[in-house]
C-alpha cells in the first residue's frame, strides 16, 4: 500500500478542490510544475515586522515573499543605507525576502500635488532606491492617487455568510464635497507625474529597481475635485511612453483594470508579455467603476483561474499577493480588507489553482 504524508494528502486535495475552479475536465497532475519562461511566481504577503504573528501564519502557509513599507520615514539620508540593510536582515532573520516596497517609501504628497517641497521628496526618494538597491530589494509599488489615497464609501457590505466588504459609490462620494486640496485637474497631474518620471525613473534604471505603478483605487476622475489619471490601459501606455525604460512598469491589480471596464484577460497577457507587469495583486469585484463592492476571490465575476494561467504562461515570475478580502467572523472591524482569515482562504484557493494548472511558485 502506498503511503501519503500529510502534506502530500492536502496538497493532493487542494489541486483536486480547484479542479472545479477550472473545469471539470483537467486532469490533476503530479506536482512538478513548470516554471514560467522567465522563472517562479513569488508568493508574497503585505506584512510587518510588528504582526509576529502574521509572519508565522504566513510562514505556515508556505508564503516565502513580504511586501513592506519603507524604513526611511523620519530618519535622514545619511542613515537610509542602514535602514534597508536592517529591514532586509531583519526579515531574512524571520524567513521572508523582501519583494518589494509597496506604498511610498518616503513622504510623496507634495510630489503627487506639485507643491512646494517636491524637490525634496524626489531626492529623498532617489536615496531611498539606492539604498533599498544596495540592500538586494529591486521594486517599488507606488501610486500616484493624490490627496486621498486608495478610497472607499462603505465597509460594511454583506458578503457571502455576512463576511463584511467594502463598496465604493460615486454618488456616495459626490456628497461628501471637494477636500482641502480643492480642484485639481488632469493636465496638472500629468504634469506632476511627468516631472516625477523624468528626474526617477533614470535612477532607478541606474540602480536596477521597477518602479510598479499601481492603478488609482477607484478608477474614476474627478474623485471629490482630484483628478486621477491612473485610470485607463491607455493612460498606462502613456505613463509608459513618458519615461521609456525596463523598470517603467506596473501594478497588476486585477480588480482595478477589471473597474475600468477594459478585458483584463487580454491586457495582462499583454502587458505581461512586454515585460511590464512587476507586481501582482490578486483580488475581485463585482460592478462597475461608479459602483463596485469587493468579493470573496471565489465568489466574482472574474475567472481567476484563468487569470493565474495567463500571468505564469505569458512569462510573470514576480510577486504576487492576494489583496482585500472580506473581514471573516470574529475579526476586527477595523482590518477593512487586511484581515488574516480572509488571506489564509485566499491563498489556500490560489495555491490549489496553481498546483491544478501545473504553475511553478516559490
């Protein structure tokens, strides 16, 4: 009689479980995935140093890769080198490689705005991806929504079983009025994001570090009187075309590209294909941009196995994470979107996917 270890015998039924994700008729194969023509996809996880916890869960559920913030805020330059050096150690010692820095690594606002001090921004951003560099981390997720960040009118959406979720709604968000910045306009944000590309992205070359630009969340302009222009596959194409360089790149955040209404199937074997997609976040929802709630990452419209497939066939081998999932019972109400429950259900269905489809990871 043949013997299963446990983990055999999981592994076995976590790719047969996400048999039926992808279809009744593949057949499941032994594991010896095959890796993308460029190497393994890199299972990663939003994570600090502060949450021990956190670490061993994910430790626990095989993830490898963290995506952090930067260590520079409130320090000088002089000190940034030791700081990415002991970031790095620091979760070296804890078992993750830092995959990337994800949210500004120093303060951004005023070069997102235009306004006085960018100057100095941009420089403490150039230090910081020299040093982050030197430490051995090569990509930085950044966004360029000004004034508001990441933006969303309700988070307490019934999800399936009452898990609560997130909504966004442009009516909502027109009665809440212009914020303290007033308007700003869309040729103003070309502008800012233009005067930051060209005095960044050379030094990031020079340093060989993806600057990942990550979609505005939502995607939808104005936004209380900002303009976000992060909100098209054509405006990526630009933002591209402004500073023309192998570490001009993007965020793949599927859900946001989904909300602009464009095929994300195709887009992302496009970008993929060009060699622009640096970092993967894995979420869904249902709607449209001017109304859209989050979901459980199997409960949306969006067919996520076939997703995975395309990232791993059209040569992605970078970092990917699942993002927002529903707060499960007994969690915070205050994790909105980051809780641990949601995640652990979130990355159990994509490594069953991925084991299903013979998709390489590390």
């Amino acid at each position: 009689m043949k013997l299963y270890s446990r983990r055999s015998w999981f592994k076995q039924n976590i790719a047969l479980a996400a048999a039926t994700a992808v279809g009744s008729s593949l057949t499941i194969l032994p594991r010896k995935a095959q890796a993308t023509r460029h190497g393994k996809i890199k299972l990663a996880m939003s994570l600090s140093l502060r949450q021990p916890e956190r670490l061993k869960i994910c430790q626990q559920l095989g993830v490898t890769h963290a995506i952090t913030g930067g260590p520079f805020w409130g320090i000088g330059r002089d000190q940034y080198d030791a700081a990415a050096k002991k970031l790095v150690d620091d979760f070296a010692e804890a078992g993750f490689t830092i995959a990337g820095i994800e949210g500004h690594p120093v303060r951004f606002e005023n070069i997102k705005l235009g306004i006085e001090d960018r100057d100095e921004e941009i420089r403490n951003t150039n230090a910081a991806i020299e040093a982050l560099s030197k430490a051995g981390v090569h990509m930085i997720c950044y966004n360029f929504m000004a004034g508001l960040g990441w933006y969303r009118t309700n988070f307490e959406i019934a999800e399936r079983g009452g898990a609560m979720t997130s909504e966004f709604s442009l009516e909502d968000s027109e009665k809440q009025g212009l914020t303290e910045w007033g308007e700003v306009s869309e040729d103003r944000m070309w502008e800012n994001l233009t005067y930051f590309l060209e005095r960044v992205i050379p030094v990031a070359e020079k340093w060989n570090v993806k600057m990942a630009a990550h979609p505005d969340d939502p995607p939808i302009s104005p936004l209380r009187g900002i303009a976000r222009i992060l909100t098209s596959a054509d405006n990526y194409r630009r933002l591209m075309n402004i500073a023309p360089s192998p570490v001009n790149g993007i965020t793949f955040c599927q859900a946001n590209f989904k909300a602009m209404g464009e095929n994300i199937y195709e887009l992302a074997r496009e970008f993929c294909e060009m060699g622009k997609v640096f970092f993967v976040h894995f979420r869904d929802i249902e709607g449209t941009r001017e109304k859209f709630h989050e979901t459980f990452h199997d409960n949306g419209p969006t067919d996520m196995a076939k997703m995975l497939e395309i990232y791993a066939r059209a040569g992605f081998d970078g970092p990917i994470r699942p993002d927002h999932a529903p707060t499960l019972e007994g969690e915070g109400e205050d994790t909105h979107g980051y809780g641990m429950s949601g995640k652990i259900f979130a990355f159990g269905y994509m490594i069953g996917i991925m084991d299903a489809l013979n998709i390489a990871y590390e």
